[in-house]
C-alpha cells in the first residue's frame, strides 16, 4: 500500500476556492484527465501540486485544420 501525504491533497471545495472557481469546474477537470484526484472514505481529494500548476487552455474546440498540423 502507497502512503499518502495528506499535505499534498485538498478537497474540491479548497481547490475551486483557491482557483477561484466553481467546485463543478474542479469536478470537470478530474473527470477529464487534467487534475489527479484520490478517494478517500468516499471523498474526492485532488492534488494540490496540480491545482497550484494548472494552465488554462484556450477555450472553445480545436479547429479541425489546425489539428492536422
């Protein structure tokens, strides 16, 4: 079993609030892919390192010429 330091996660709420976003634009980022996340005892917990490092992408689709580049 993989310890865990409790350090280096927060909740979704702590996050969205140091983000300065909502805690269901956390939730979409998780079930994306972009953010780590680990349950605990039925809560979410997401990584504080990737919340602190998060980049915006550019919003809205790719344009369908640019992905063939």
């Amino acid at each position: 079993m993989r310890k865990i330091n409790p350090l280096e996660w927060i909740s979704q709420t702590e996050a969205a609030k140091l983000r300065g976003v909502s805690r269901q634009a956390i939730w979409k980022l998780v079930t994306k892919g972009r953010i780590k996340s680990i349950e605990i005892a039925g809560h979410r917990f997401v990584s504080l390192a990737d919340i602190e490092g998060f980049q915006r992408g550019r919003p809205g689709r790719l344009n369908v010429d640019k992905r063939r580049e």
